[in-house]
C-alpha cells in the first residue's frame, strides 16, 4: 500500500492545475485564472511501489458556475520517457524531494490500475489515509474474459468532456474530465458501456455528488456476459 506523507509540496497541487487547466480542451472556464478547491478523489497502488497514483476532484469556481474536473495525477521520481507533452509540472516534496507530475491518462501505470479497478482486481484507496479502502468510489464490468489491457497511452483523444484511450478490436476507456452528477452506476450508463467507475464530490455549496469517473465500452460484435 502506498504511505501517505503529511508534508508539504511546493508548488501545491492546487497551483500546478491552476496554470495547466486552461490549457486543455476540456477545460470549461474563461480566459481568467480558475479558482481551484480541492473536492475528492481516490488513490491507486501501483503493484510496484514505486509511482504515485491519485485521481485528484477539483472544483472551478472562477467562471459563471462551478464546474468540477477529474485529473489522474502520477508522481514519479524520475522523468517518464516520451511523456514530456503530459508533464505538467515538477514539485518538490518534503519528504520524497523532487517528484515529476504527470497528466495519468499519458502514463501507463494508472491506465493498467484503472482497468484493474474497473474489473474488481484492485480497490480504491482513500485520498488522505494510508491502508485504507475508498468505499464510495463503485465499479462494474460486465464481460466475458478480461478487460482489453492494449490501450495506447501515448494516442489519446481529447473532446470538450473527457479523454478517450482506444484499444484493439475498438475498445475505448474514457476518462470523464468534467463531472457531472447523477450520471452512476444508479442510473442507467452509457449505451455500450461494459465497465465503469464512480464516485463522489463536494460541491462548492457543501453537497455531495456522485457521478461517473471513467467508462469502457467495447465494440460491437465483442462478446459481454454477467461477471
């Protein structure tokens, strides 16, 4: 299980997102600086103890209504080969020192651990507290055989929602960027859809959301079943 240090980190995580947010195409805001609240998230073990992996909610209330984003973030201790287009900053960490922090959707360990999620192989872990499970983030997969594991990390697609990872035999993981409540497994999910994970949020007003995290859909043709 992955150790979560109380220390601190300069810049924060909050002051990276706030000068890469407007740079993607998914971003909703204006031409003014977001204002970022943190809102929630979830953490992932990588098997080899050696990258940190945090699905990281924030909350946009600069523009004329919040919007809520999902940003996997890695930390690695060392620059990740032919990733230099998904870094989005470096920080120093108090206790680990310099971490590079890298968009997750680019990087292959959270994709591998989001399908791992997505089959029911791994469990959420609590954004704050190390060794403790996450029990609000929800999954599901329906499918004959395991998940597609050949998603192209490094050919991705961005639209004004989400990312979208391809595989073979048209098999999409999507990340959904921009949040939207109500759309979980509680309500009925996307036409084609074999796996998904959810979770919840914090509004700016002190509700909570719930919405969907991440979908996978296969292709047509493409033999799903109850698992």
């Amino acid at each position: 299980m992955a150790v979560i240090h109380q220390t601190t980190l300069k810049p924060t995580k909050l002051e990276l997102l706030a000068s890469w947010l407007p740079s993607r195409t998914w971003y909703q805001g204006g031409s003014g600086e977001p204002r970022l609240v943190k809102a929630g998230g979830f953490r992932l073990d990588d098997p080899h103890g050696e990258v940190g992996v945090e699905f990281i909610v924030v909350a946009d209330t600069g523009g004329t209504h919040p919007v809520a984003y999902l940003v996997p973030f890695t930390y690695r201790g060392a620059p990740l080969e032919g990733a230099d287009h998904a870094l989005v900053g470096t920080m120093e960490h108090g206790v680990l020192g310099r971490r590079w922090v890298y968009d997750g959707c680019h990087d292959p360990v959270p994709v591998a651990q989001l399908l791992a999620l997505i089959e029911g192989r791994v469990q959420a872990q609590d954004q704050n507290t190390s060794d403790t499970p996450d029990r609000e983030v929800t999954r599901s997969f329906t499918g004959d055989g395991p998940a597609p594991a050949d998603f192209v990390v490094g050919a991705t697609t961005d639209d004004q929602d989400g990312t979208e990872l391809s595989a073979a035999q048209g098999a999409i993981l999507r990340v959904h960027r921009v949040l939207r409540p109500g759309t979980d497994s509680r309500s009925p999910l996307p036409q084609g859809t074999t796996g998904h994970v959810g979770g919840s949020w914090q509004l700016p007003d002190g509700t909570r959301a719930r919405g969907l995290f991440a979908t996978l859909r296969t292709a047509p043709g493409i033999d799903a079943g109850a698992r």
